[in-house]
C-alpha cells in the first residue's frame, strides 16, 4: 500500500494527518517481516507461541489495511471502531508478555478458552476492564483510547445524531441529511490516526521481542 495518502483522503485533506498515515502505511509493510523473523527463528521450531502471536500479526496485517481504507474515504464509522479491535489484540498480548508464564496463557488460548474465563497472578477475572489496566502499566495511553474507541462500537449518541443538525431554540429546527459521514474536527482524526498507528507500532515490537527470545533460556535473549 503507497505510504502517501490517496487524492481525497483526509490526509490529503489536512496535511498534519500525512506523516501519522505514511507512520501507519509503513508499519502494515512491517508486519510481513515481523512473522518471518519469529516463524524463522529459534532452529526453525514452531512454538504455540509462534500460532498466538502469527494470528495476532495476521489480523493485525487486516485491521491495518481495513482502517487506511476506511480512514481514506473519511469513514470514522468503520475506522474508528478498527482502533478499538487492534487496542483488544494488544492488550491481550501485552499481558500474556508479562505473565509469569506465557506458555500458559498461550496453551489455554489454543484450547479454546477466552480471556475472560482466565485469571491473573491476584486471582482477578482477565475482563476487558482488567486487560486493560494492566496494559496500562506499560501503555499509558491504551486506557483513554479503549474508551473512546467504545462510543463508535457501541450504539452511542456520538453515532445516532451524526445525520441530524438542530437549528435554533425556540422554536427549534430539525435538518436531516442521509447519508452522511461523521464530520469530525482535525483533532479526532489525529487522535484516531496516532492511536492506530501506536497500537500497532506496540505490537510489533511485541512480534520483535517474541523473535529476539524465542528458543532462548530465560532472561537471554538476541539482537
């Protein structure tokens, strides 16, 4: 995908979104080389962490290139929501990172349980809400973006009144207009645009740490 933002879209648009998407367009072509840097690596040997994490890169490759489509035809209804689902998939591998034991995380996972009838290392139910928190330890920023990224996967009154302009008070004026595209100031694209490209700039250096440890005794690890 071109790493300049095609005529019409809103990096086009507004010139302060361009280095945001070109950051994104160049991360989705770094994903190919994150996979083959773990797939490859540690003999040749596939791990269950080598399924967890390659799925993870697989729908992270998919989300990408839908947001830049969305985003490019000024979407926020399909785009927006796309930042909430890679927020979901970094959170998960944030924690299973960070657990004592990741080839546990992983194996119950591959089995077939969901993260939510897991608990962590205090007994707490791994909820989105708990993901979260402990991602937030070491991403500051995931817990406002998750958030926001709720009011357009949720039916929200962000969404519903999008089509409607209210004109006046007294009495007051109702205009419609269908369809419609979610007219949001430069700031909510820039916030949407750099909150993507950070979530999946996040997982790859994921993908990168899985590569350089991998095979490897615990607490070693390559360049």
């Amino acid at each position: 995908m071109d790493a300049n933002p095609p005529p019409g879209s809103p990096a086009d648009d507004m010139t302060v979104l361009a280095a945001p998407r070109r950051r994104l367009a160049d991360a989705l072509e770094r994903h190919a080389d994150a996979v083959r840097g773990f797939m490859l690596g540690g003999d040749g040997n596939i791990w269950d962490i080598d399924l967890f994490v390659g799925g993870i890169a697989n729908r992270s490759y998919y989300l990408v290139r839908g947001f830049l489509a969305a985003f490019d035809d000024w979407n926020v209804f399909a785009a927006a929501p796309l930042v909430r689902l890679q927020v979901d998939s970094l959170v998960r591998l944030s924690y299973a990172a960070h657990a004592p034991n990741a080839h546990s995380v992983v194996q119950q996972v591959l089995s077939g349980r969901k993260f939510r009838g897991l608990t962590d290392a205090d007994g707490k139910q791994l909820s989105d809400r708990r993901l979260v928190e402990l991602a937030a330890e070491h991403h500051p920023w995931v817990g406002h973006v998750y958030s926001s990224g709720n009011e357009w996967v949720h039916l929200s009154k962000s969404v519903v009144l999008v089509p409607f302009d209210v004109h006046g008070d007294t009495p007051a004026t109702l205009s419609f207009a269908f369809p419609r595209r979610g007219d949001a100031p430069e700031s909510f694209y820039t916030n949407m645009l750099e909150a993507m490209a950070e979530a999946t700039d996040d997982i790859l250096t994921y993908l990168d740490l899985w590569r350089r440890r991998k095979g490897l005794p615990l607490g070693e690890a390559r360049e």
